[in-house]
C-alpha cells in the first residue's frame, strides 16, 4: 500500500515520474483541470468582486471520484501539475476539489523530468503560491467577461458562432492591418547594375554602388542609361580593397517563442504541434530498458537562462566530442529580453549526452527532428564563436565604383553543428572573392543591368506572427499556439502558402472592433493587461482592483455597442460550378483550410467541393489537366482532374516540360538556399537531372 498520492496532469507525466518515486508513491493523472468556469453561462459574479462560479467539468466526475479515493488512503497528497500560472491553478483547483489545505506543504514542481529534479523536488513542497493561482483566475476572467460579452453583439451584428478575445482579436488585428498595408502599397521602381568579372578560374560580381565615394540610387532607365554612357569602354580598376576578421556568436537557447519560430523554418511544424511534441519530450518517451525519460526541460519559457550543471556537462562534452578550440573561453552567458518572466530555464535536453541519433530508434519521425533541434541548438549555444575572413572591393570604372564583397569561414566554431534559421529563407554560404589587388585592371565585364520595384510588407507566416506577438508584449509563452489555432478556427484567417490571410468575416470584426471595443483591440492596451497580469504573479497588483478598473471602461463600451452596433450583412461569392447533387450554383466558403465550394442550401444540402488549382500542365497518363490537391495531412500533390478515373499523381510540382531523355514529366526539386531549383525526371531509371536549371528564380 502506497504511503503517498501524486497527481500530474497526463498518464505519460505519471508514468515517467512514478519510475524515479518507487514503492511509497501512488502517481495519478488529473487529465488536465478538473473545474472550471461554466460553459452555458457568464460564470463570474461581477457585483460580488469578480467572484468565480467553479465546476467540475464535464466527463471528469470518474477522474474526481477515483482521486478522492485515492486521497483517503494516503497519508499526503502531493500536486505535480507543471511549473507556471496554469499548473499552479490546476493544483488549487485540486486542492479544493479533494479538501487540501492549500497552506500546506503539498505542491511540488520541478523544470525536468529526470531522477534528481523529481528526488529533489519532493524533499522541498511548498504551499501553493496564491499570487500565481491569482494571475491565471485574473487572465481566464477577462477572457471570460470579454468573450462571453462581446461574441453575443457579433452573432446579433454579423453572425451566430463568432467570438471575441483580448489575445486572439489583437492577432487577427495585425493580420488585417498588414493586409491593408499591402492593399495601399504602391511599388516603386529601382534598377541594379551588375558586373560579373573572371580572374583566371574565379568568376565573381560587383554590383554599382554609386559615383566617387557617395552612394547613388538607380531609380530608373534612364539614370541607367547615363550611368552606361560614362563608363563606356572605362577600364576597371582596383582601388580598394578591405580585409577584416568578423565574429560570429551562436543563438542562445529556446524559448517556447524561438521553438515555435525555427521548428516552423526547418521543420514545417505548425505552433500547435511543436508545443504537442514538446510536451510528450517533457514528460518522458519509453528508452526500452531506461524506461520512460523526460528528454527535455519545461517547453513554456520565456527565459534563456540555462543551468550551472548543465553549462558543466555541455563544456565537457563539446571539449570531448568537438576538441578544446571549440569552447570559449567562458561560459556563455545569454541576456532575457525585457519584460521576460525568468521563472524556468530555457528549452534544452536534460542530458546532452543523449544524443538523438542514440535514441532515434525510440522516438517518432517528428519526436525525433524536433528533440535533434533542440539539442543542437542547446549545444551550438556553448560553443565557440565562428570566425570568418570578410573582403570588400572597390572597382572605378571612371567616377563609378562598383563593390564586391565575400567571406570564407577561418574557423566554423558553433556553426559546424548548427546555425539558425531565417524568415526569409536566404542561403548564408560563403560567396568567394579571388585574391585581388589594390591598382589591379581586371578585364573588360559582362554587364547587366536589372530593373526592380520595391516589394509590399509580406503577410504574416505562423513563426514572423508568433515573434511579434511577443516584441509586442502580446500574450505569453502558453498562449500562442492556441490563439494561433483559434483565430483559424473561427474562420477570422486562413492560410495559403503558408502566409495568413484575413477573411472578409474577419476584416469585418476587426473593423467593428476598432469602431466600438478601441481598447480590446489595441496593442498597447493588450500588452499592458499582460505587465499587470504579470504584476499580480509577482505579488504587487491587486487582481480584484486590476479587474475592476477594467471593467469599469469595458462596461461603458458595451452599453455605447448595445445601441449602436448595426447588422452587417456578410454577401455570398457565388461560383458558376453546379452542385452535383441539387444543381444550384456553389457559393465560396472560407475553411481553416482556404476557400472551398459549398451549396447554398446547407443544411438541407451539405455538398462541398475543393477548388482545384491548374497548374498548365497535361497528364502525361490521359492528356486531361493537372490540378494541385492537398491529401488528409495537408500535404500538397498533384493529381489529374480526371480522378478517378485516371489516377496519375506527382509529389512534386511539374515543371512542364518533358525529359530530353525519356520524355517522362521532369518536376522541380527545391536545394539548399533561396531559388535554389532542379529539375529532374520523375522516371526512375533515366535519373536526368537538368542542371541548367539550377539555382534559377
């Protein structure tokens, strides 16, 4: 008989922990809170100091009963929920639902799952921290009294099953105001001069920087034109040449904001399911004879503050592994942002000696990747700069001077193992420089003159979003994957080509927002809750006092939208594709997904169509068109318009021309780098590879 209760929200958390407690210790799962607030109603009593109405929630009557029986058992009972706001209200929630005295010794956490955190953890419970129960009851009240009070104006104004929220209305805000931003954008034009030079193998370029030592701007044709007439026939000359020695310094560790950003660059991975697997890495993966291992540290962090042990162990294993030059001198140390919480270290493995590829065999394709991330990353963060030799060149062609920069990597340091990723996908490589100069002529150039236009600020990508959100002060580390999928949901945003996109149903919000709600929907405003919900965590804000000045103003704004806020018609896109069920005419319908076709006569009718993109190439099978279709993961293919009929399907995209060897379909393969492309036949046994397309736009 077991001397001890444990609860932990999840089954694979109590498995992985029951291994370090033995015997004594009995470990439940809660499967997250077992209270909350009311689904059916409002659920705060406002009069009464924003008194909260609990209740157990639905389908979890089995779970209390059997931890209420467990409890009588035991001689004390210990909560293990996670280590922040919500782990601890879900531990107060447990107290009061099993009778605990939450003044007693009987919450325990710990930033990682492994032997001698849990062990440790355990000889040090402390009471539950009131001020962190507070900020989550603080956060999930103003969600409560913003969703519950504004969505119903919205199903009146606009539509049934619309909601508002004080985070995920500010997201969809920066969605729609980048939407106009690009809708106003009027392109200016600009042109580029570039000289590609050849000294004796090394063919390199310079591009025009500008007359004597001021730089000039090529805004169209004609500053071109002139720019060709005065170096006709110019000699080109060497006048500068500029060596130097740059540093380069590693990233630091993740927070759950970097994770979410970099696992979306290299690994495709959306908010939602890096935090998924990161939180089944937390709480342990079956190692076979080890048993279930927490593979990393607390995955909800805004800190990049790692641990004394864990610098020891990265030092000696980089030294062992890598050899001594690859360590600085010190130990890295990283700066957290302002305004961060600082309360848990940042993401990293729990022992760099588990190195990914010794225990891929235990992990899932995507556990894999993602715990091989942020090893690397961890690790990278420890190691010695890079060094690299940079080179500037100036080239007078007359009074105009062209540049020609490169940079070789001296000495590789942390980028041997890893280097971080980009928004804009730009191949960092070396670009080599010959060894030139000063007074050197080079021979005559190939020039070639290009014309531009400036480019609108691009949509937001799920990494760019959630990165600034966080510059902005918007939300914390656990909210953003859920507004993420949230604002999709209610059918605010869709997502194409991985770049959000407003609806009209969410422009409309954002608009009527604006117009009667101006403090919800701000910025500034939001990021402000977020410092006081963050001053009531560290014991200085009242939470009561905090609500109260909020509503006050809240409630003035709802009275002003009660009588104002007018319907607003949402007009149907009507396509000219026929149901094939009851004959009249689709209408497009926004999906989390994108556009789709649906009939009209929902619900009567529940018939709906993809829309299917062509692409201008023909079925190499039946001569019929090949569309672009997405399969059950969303995965991009394409198939023949004629299925099924005709079953013809690429994974791919064509590239529209046929094998000069074979005349099988050639498709376009992505390499390393910006434009890097190749195009290469999908016949397995030709294996042509057209090489002149490589690295083209």
């Amino acid at each position: 008989m077991a001397d001890y209760l444990v609860i932990v929200e999840s089954p694979a958390k109590a498995k992985t922990i029951a291994k370090y407690l033995g015997k004594k210790y009995m470990v439940k799962a809660s499967m997250g809170h077992v209270r909350d607030l009311p689904k059916s109603q409002l659920g705060v009593e406002i009069k009464d100091g924003f008194s909260p109405k609990y209740i157990t929630i639905r389908g979890k009557g089995n779970v209390v009963k059997e931890l209420r029986d467990s409890s009588k058992k035991v001689k004390a009972v210990y909560l293990a929920a996670d280590p922040d706001r919500e782990g601890e209200a879900i531990a107060w929630h447990l107290a009061n639902t099993l009778a605990l005295d939450p003044t007693k010794p009987c919450r325990v956490v710990f930033n990682e799952i492994t032997k001698d955190a849990v062990k440790d953890a355990f000889k040090h419970p402390r009471q539950i921290n009131m001020d962190l129960v507070n900020a989550q009851q603080a956060r999930r009240i103003l969600d409560r009294l913003v969703g519950y009070q504004i969505s119903p104006l919205l199903w009146k104004s606009v539509k049934k099953g619309l909601s508002a929220g004080r985070v995920q209305s500010v997201a969809v805000r920066l969605i729609v105001d980048r939407e106009e931003e690009i809708r106003k954008f009027v392109p200016e034009e600009f042109w580029s001069v570039t000289a590609f030079f050849q000294k004796d193998k090394t063919k390199f370029e310079a591009k025009f920087h500008g007359y004597g030592d001021e730089k000039t701007d090529l805004s169209n044709q004609e500053d071109v034109n002139q720019l060709l007439e005065k170096i006709a026939g110019a000699q080109y000359q060497v006048i500068r040449v500029k060596q130097s020695e740059r540093r380069r310094n590693p990233a630091a560790p993740f927070t759950t904001s970097t994770l979410q950003q970099e696992a979306a660059r290299k690994l495709n991975f959306r908010a939602a399911k890096t935090m998924s697997i990161a939180q089944q890495l937390y709480e342990g993966i079956d190692l076979g004879t080890e048993g279930s291992v927490g593979l990393i540290t607390y995955m909800r962090t805004d800190s990049t503050r790692i641990s004394e042990v864990a610098q020891r162990e990265a030092r000696e294993y980089i030294e062992k592994e890598f050899g001594a030059s690859y360590l600085p001198e010190k130990t890295r140390e990283f700066s957290t942002k302002s305004g961060a919480q600082d309360a848990h270290e940042a993401v990293r493995p729990t022992s760099v000696y588990r190195h990914p590829d010794t225990i891929k065999q235990f992990l899932s394709r995507d556990q894999y990747r993602l715990y091989k991330l942020i090893w690397e990353r961890f690790v990278a963060s420890q190691m010695a700069s890079a060094v690299l030799d940079t080179m500037t060149v100036d080239i007078q062609a007359n009074e105009a001077i062209f540049r020609a920069t490169g940079s070789k990597i001296k000495f590789p340091g942390f980028m041997t193992l890893y280097i971080e990723g980009n928004d804009e996908g730009k191949d960092e490589g070396e670009k080599f420089l010959p060894d030139l100069k000063e007074g050197e002529v080079l021979s005559m150039p190939e020039l070639v003159p290009k014309q531009h236009f400036t480019q609108p600020p691009p949509r937001y990508t799920e990494a760019r979003l959630v990165r600034t959100m966080e510059e902005l002060g918007i939300g914390r580390p656990s909210t953003y994957a859920p507004t993420l999928e949230t604002i999709q949901k209610r059918g605010y945003v869709v997502i194409e080509d991985k770049r959000f996109i407003p609806t009209e149903l969410g422009e409309i919000v954002v608009k009527m927002l604006k117009e009667f709600f101006p403090q919800i929907i701000d910025v500034e405003f939001t990021a402000h809750m977020e410092k006081e919900l963050d001053g009531v965590e560290e014991g200085i804000v009242d939470w009561i006092k905090m609500l109260d000045q909020f509503y006050s103003e809240f409630q003035r704004d709802l009275r002003v939208a009660e009588d104002q806020m007018e319907q607003v018609e949402i007009k149907e896109e009507v396509s000219d594709v026929p149901c094939e069920k009851c004959g009249r005419l689709m209408i497009y319908k926004h999906g989390r997904f994108g556009k789709f076709l649906a009939c009209p006569g929902f619900p009567e009718c529940r018939s709906t169509k993809p829309i299917l993109k062509e692409i201008g190439v023909a079925c190499p099978r039946c001569g019929g068109s090949l569309v672009e279709r997405r399969g059950k993961k969303r995965k991009v293919f394409y198939g023949c318009v004629n299925y099924p009929e005709c079953d013809y399907v690429l994974w791919d995209r064509p590239a529209g021309k046929p094998c000069p060897q074979c005349a099988h379909p050639l498709v376009v393969k992505k390499g390393k780098g910006e434009g890097k492309e190749t195009l290469v036949c999908v016949n397995p046994a030709c294996g042509t590879i057209d090489k002149e397309e490589k690295g083209k736009q």
